[in-house]
C-alpha cells in the first residue's frame, strides 16, 4: 500500500496555489470536494518562491498551503521544488548551467536547466530537501514525497567532463581497459592520460543532435554516466529526506519510454514508481498498455503511480486534440488496470500564462463546475471513492515476460548501421501487441530480472547480451521455458564490442543457428516467410522486411525459409530444443499477423489463455488481491462491441449489474468485476 493515511486510490494532480489568490485558492477547495480530489501534488516548481536568496527561505505560503488543503480534506504529495533553480542562483553561480550538444553555455530559462553535476546545485537542492522534511515530516497532510520533476536531458559542461572521467576510473580501473572496451586502437583513439578524455557532443564523436557517433562505446558510456549522475541527485535529495522522514514514500515522476534515462536503475532507488501518461489522440492504446506495464516493472511487478495525465488536452504536441467524451476515464482506469494505484492530473487548475496555459485541467479558465470535463472528473472520483480500497496493492499475475533494456536501445540507436530504419520500440511493441489482442498478460522486464516465474520470455532485437544474461536463458529454457529471440541479436557485448565467432554470440548454442550477413533494404523492400508446414496457427506465407539475417540451422529446426531473393530458401522461422524447453529465432521483422500466429501457437503450447474473449479493441485485464481477481473490461473503439464471460457470471462492482455470456459494451465504457460474486 502507498500510504495507511490515505487507504484508497489517491485522485488529484498538481496544484500551484502560488499562482492564485485566496478567492480563487477557496473556491477550488469547493471544487475540489465536488470532484472528490483528495491529493494535491504542490511546490513543484517553487524553489524561487521559497528561496529568494542563499540563505533566506519563505514557507509560510507552504504552511498555510499544506494546512488550507488538510482542512478541507485534501492530502499533499509534497514536492521539493528543485526541477527550476531561480533565476539568482543562475546569475550568482555559472557552473549550475548546462552546456548543451553544440558546447554553448545556457543562460538562465525553461526547466531542466541545471547540472546534475554542479556543486551549487547539488549542495542547494540538498539543502532545500533537508529544510522540508524537516519542517513537514510530521505535517498530517503529507503522503508522498515528490523529488523535482521528470528528470532529463544531458549536460556536456566542464563539470560533467571531470566527473565523467571519474566514473570512468570506478568503472574501468585503468585508463588501459578504457582503451580496450571502446577499441580506440580504431582511427588512432588511444589515451594515455585520463584527461585527454573528453566529452562526446557536437565538437568531437557526435553529430546530428547525438543520433550518430564515430565511437559507440564513448557514446555509450556517457549516456550511462549522464543517466547516473541525474540518479545521483535524486538519491541525495531522496537521502536528505529520509533523515527526517522514514516512512513516507519517495518518489519522482518518470516518463514512460522517455530514451535518455535507464529507468530499470532508477526504479530500484524509489520507494514507489511513478510517471506521467500522455499519449496522442492516435497513440495505439496497446502502446500505452505496454507502457504501464513498463513502469510497474521497474519494481518487480509492484504497484506504480500515475503521477500525471490530461483530464482534456496537452499543450505541447503539434494538434494538441481533446480528449473525447469518456476517454479520461477510460485511460485513467487503463492505468489502473495496469497497476496504478493513483490517479492524478496535471493540473487541477489551468494556469493563466505561459506555455502551459491551454494544458488541460480539472478547472478549465471559466473557473466553475459547468463543463464537461469538470462533470467527467466528478464522475470518476465518486467511483473511486466507492471502489474503496477492493484494487490498490493487487497484483497482475502473469506467465509471460517481454524483455527490455535501456542501454540496448542505446546501442542500437548509435550502432552506425544497418538500418536507420530500425526502432527497438516498435519492435518490442509488436509482439507485446499480439498479447495484447489476446488479452493474455505481460511484464515488461529488465536483463537482471529473474526470467523463473515465467513460461515464455521474448527478447525482441537483443543486440546487446550483457554478462550472465545468455547464462539465465539458457537456464530458462532448460528448466522447460519457451524462449524467442529476433533478428540482429547477440551481436555485442555490454560494451558494445562484437561477440566474435559468429551471430548471435552468447544466444548461438541456445538458439541453435549462427548467422553470417545481415541485409538491410529500405523498409517498403519486403521477403516472405514461407512456412514449411502448418505448425499451430501459423500457415502460409507471411511478409518480413527491414533487416534480414542470412542464418544456417545448426541443431534448429527450420520451421519457416525465406520466399526471394539470392536467399531464398534459407532460414527464417527455426525452433531448437535445449533441455526440457525451446528457442526461436525469427531472422527478420515480421508483419503483425505472424507475429499474432506465432504468438497464438507458442500461447497453445503453453495453455495460456485470456481472461476472457472480446472483440478487438475490448481490453480486458486483471488484478489480484487476498484470493480475488478484479477484471476491467475496457472498450477502447468508438462503437458498441463485444466480450464473453462464458459460464460464469460477475457482476459489476460499480453499479451492481449483472452479466454472464456474451455481452455488449458501450463505446469508450469500463466494467469492473470481481471475479467469483455470484450475479445478484
């Protein structure tokens, strides 16, 4: 459970009180009690406000804030207000601004803008941390704690360059095995000195905003080290903190498949995980499904915040589209479905100026309850309230696990070919999608996750195959799992150095193949993937493109060959047996309806089954808790569709309705059902 203070899914969002007056500041307490808020995330971005100067601090606005909220019911998820320095520590203390890619030095403006690496910074948002949850620790009303705000981007400063060759001497030991794991005996790289070291930007290794680098291993590393020293500053203001205050939850709010930070470190450091949704009006919502998933995977399949959503409207895409009628809800109790024991918004209320003033909120400008998104926001908090506490702390029990790494992603973004075409995201989306239309569950896990408790692990794109990894599969399908591997994996090691001996490396004896040449054509050049015989649901020829691995079955049996071209005939789909289980390859990317198939056929061999059946675009997912099971069903098209219940009858906890076969669902409408109440 998040917090005892508060035992029910939290509903809120952001609140920036400094903004208004106290007319307004009690009329949203009104409003707030009409919607059934009952958390406010404040003080986010207040660090100016509260610190005018290097030793002056104002929380008095704080105190009667934290007290107006409990007073009316509200509890407070409380921010430390470092994600913006004040614009007098920028002015005072150069070294707190960041250089960007190009080497220019930033003046003071936007957020995200200060060095995770500087002195100042560190030494004055550990300060600010420490002078909180001293003042606050015992304050009734505080539930979570809210380190800055969604961490990011990279700082290429005089600052980061010394500590970067710090961390590399923890690392790497030597300035000799520095040579060796980036290979700088290439184009005449080799350093004697660590100070010769210098940072990869726009004026030495990068080019194209850091989409290409002469040397993958330098560029690699940085990222680590930039993804590390943002950690770093979380930690200290986490630790800071946890001096006063031990047993409230710590947390900062992440964002989803945001590529520069390597999430799976940062779960591990954070008492609860939490992140922001916002998804376009065409996102698929599988993506988001696999999303969710993500995020409660950083901790092992443990509950997750969603810290941020759009009751309406985003301000920072291209056609910032409402959301339709119902999709609030729906997605709010996605999330839920997923995970989530929280839903919140930003913001409650619409700030009056600057770039967030058309992001969408619970009090929209005319600033009264009359508008479909204020009544649409009531709706859901009096359901929340209802539910009680039947979902938060339940679990989501599932048999197949999908891996995913950050610093592979990494690597093949900056592995200089052979395909700029190639994107890890949507390669793993793809086959989570084909469960996803089963309605058959999935953790999204890391390279050290324990793959046991598991019947199937996919590994889509695994290029990078770090120490022990191809040790734990190979123990995995031993022990009677079903492995499945794609294309253009096991090629290197975690210091992006080529595993020698023939792809894919480290996986060639559990998969049971080698490959020689990987063709890469433009993404519209497709083969085919001729199946030698039925085998389950996959039948026919299917269409592959993008990358092909040209492969020999070693102890595999080929199960499918490419249809043209001066390989036509050789491999494409193999299946190995290696101790009581099997692995797959499959050579190339598959379009979507084999990738359904296949999932289908090794779903069978398996005997793992959907909760329920539904017609496409019916989501249907769940959670359990103390011996029960809390199904949401979810349709997510814009006209009345269908799912099955079978023989067993539930009823709806939300209206007390009944239901049992095969039934109708309204567009955009969620059903809640507890698994094994007899219909009344």
């Amino acid at each position: 459970m998040i917090n005892n203070r508060l035992p029910k899914i939290w509903y809120g969002g952001d609140y920036n009180p400094e903004q208004w007056d106290d007319v307004t500041i009690s009329e949203d307490m009104r409003m707030f009690k009409l919607a059934g808020i009952d958390v406010a995330t404040v003080n986010v971005f207040s660090w100016a406000l509260n610190q005018p100067d290097e030793t002056t601090y104002h929380f008095t606005w704080l105190d009667e804030t934290l007290d107006r909220l409990y007073e009316n019911g509200v509890y407070v998820c409380l921010a430390t207000s470092t994600a913006a320095h004040p614009a007098w520590m920028a002015k005072r203390y150069p070294d707190i601004r960041r250089v960007d890619f190009e080497g220019r030095k930033r003046q003071f403006g936007g957020r995200h803008n200060s060095c995770p690496n500087s002195p100042t910074y560190r030494k004055y948002a550990v300060r600010m941390a420490n002078k909180l949850a001293e003042r606050y620790n015992d304050h009734p009303a505080v539930v979570a704690w809210h380190v800055s705000n969604e961490y990011g981007g990279y700082c290429y400063c005089d600052n980061c360059q010394k500590a970067f060759r710090v961390w590399l001497k923890e690392k790497y030991g030597t300035i000799e095995e520095v040579n060796r794991v980036w290979n700088t005996s290439f184009w005449g790289h080799t350093f004697y000195e660590w100070d010769e070291i210098v940072v990869p930007n726009g004026l030495s290794e990068e080019w194209q905003g850091g989409q290409n680098t002469n040397f993958q291993g330098i560029s690699l590393d940085y990222r680590r080290f930039q993804s590390d020293s943002l950690l770093e500053v979380f930690k200290l203001e986490r630790d800071a903190i946890k001096q006063h205050s031990s047993d409230i939850p710590i947390t900062t709010n992440l964002m989803g498949l945001y590529p520069e930070l390597d999430y799976f470190k940062w779960g591990k450091e954070m008492d609860i995980v939490s992140w922001d949704n916002y998804p376009s009006i065409d996102t698929p919502v599988s993506l988001t499904a696999m999303t969710h998933d993500l995020m409660r995977g950083l901790k092992s399949g443990q509950p997750f915040m969603l810290m941020e959503q759009t009751p309406s409207q985003q301000n920072w895409q291209p056609y910032n589209a409402l959301k339709r009628p119902g999709v609030m809800r729906q997605w709010s109790y996605q999330a839920v479905a997923h995970g989530a024991d929280t839903v919140m918004f930003f913001q409650l209320r619409r700030s009056r100026g600057a770039t967030e003033k058309y992001h969408g909120a619970v009090i929209e400008h005319v600033g009264h309850e009359h508008t479909r998104v204020f009544r649409e926001s009531a709706q859901l908090g009096k359901e929340l309230i209802q539910l009680e506490d039947k979902i938060i702390d339940s679990r989501i029990n599932a048999r197949v696990a999908i891996v995913f790494d950050w610093e592979n992603r990494w690597a093949i973004g900056l592995s200089s070919g052979p395909s700029v075409a190639l994107d890890y995201v949507k390669e793993v989306h793809k086959y989570y999608n084909a469960f996803y239309e089963r309605n058959i569950p999935v953790d999204m896990i890391g390279v050290d996750e324990d793959v046991t408790p598991y019947d199937i692990v996919i590994a889509p794109v695994l290029y990078m195959v770090k120490q022990g990894h191809a040790e734990r599969l190979k123990q995995f399908v031993q022990g009677g799992g079903t492995f499945v591997t794609t294309f253009f994996s096991g090629v290197v090691d975690e210091n992006d150095l080529v595993t020698l001996g023939g792809y894919p490396g480290e996986l060639r004896e559990l998969v049971g193949i080698w490959a020689e040449e990987i063709d890469a054509l433009e993404p519209t050049s497709t083969n085919e993937i001729v199946m030698q015989e039925k085998v389950g649901s996959l039948s026919g020829n299917y269409t592959c493109n993008l990358l092909f691995d040209l492969i020999h079955a070693e102890s595999a049996e080929v199960i499918a060959t490419y249809g043209s071209d001066f390989y036509k005939g050789m491999p494409v789909l193999t299946r190995n047996k290696y101790g009581n289980g099997q692995a797959y390859y499959i050579a190339s990317s598959p379009e979507q309806a084999f990738v359904q198939d296949f999932i289908d056929t090794i779903c069978a061999d398996n005997d793992i089954v959907g909760e329920m059946e539904s017609e496409q675009g019916v989501e249907v997912i769940a959670r359990e808790k103390n011996g029960e099971t809390i199904i949401f069903v979810m349709n997510h098209n814009n006209e009345i569709a269908s799912f099955d219940t079978a023989e067993r009858p539930y009823t709806n906890v939300l209206t007390g309705e009944s239901y049992q076969g095969k039934i109708n669902i309204a567009p955009k409408e969620t059903f809640i059902f507890i698994k094994g109440e007899e219909a009344k």
